[in-house]
C-alpha cells in the first residue's frame, strides 16, 4: 500500500503543483494512511435507506 501512496502523493503533487520534499514524505504517507483509514470506517457504516440527512441547526 505505502507504494500506491507514493504514486498517489506524486500524482495529486503534480496536479496541485504543490512540491512535497522528500523529508516530509513520511509525515504525508501516514496523515494520509490514517484519514484513508477513517474514511473507511465511515464508509462501512451500513444506514437503512429510510435514513434522512439531519436538519440544520443555528445558534
């Protein structure tokens, strides 16, 4: 996984045209791994369809 990472990471750099140096490659690998990671538990979570979006509140 940490290979299709760094191809994500060189990928979504070249697009942003936003250079990520090598010495904080690292730190975005795993900030990335962990919000993949929550992602995943959220979209897991089975809702019945008759779910309804909340309404907004204001304060």
């Amino acid at each position: 996984m940490a290979e299709s990472l760094d191809d994500y990471i060189d990928a979504v750099s070249k697009a942003l045209a936003l250079p990520v140096e090598d010495g904080w490659r690292p730190a975005v690998r795993a900030n990335l791994e962990v919000s993949l990671r929550l992602a995943r538990l959220v979209d897991e979570f089975a809702l019945p369809d008759e779910t309804e979006p909340a309404p907004i509140f204001t304060v």
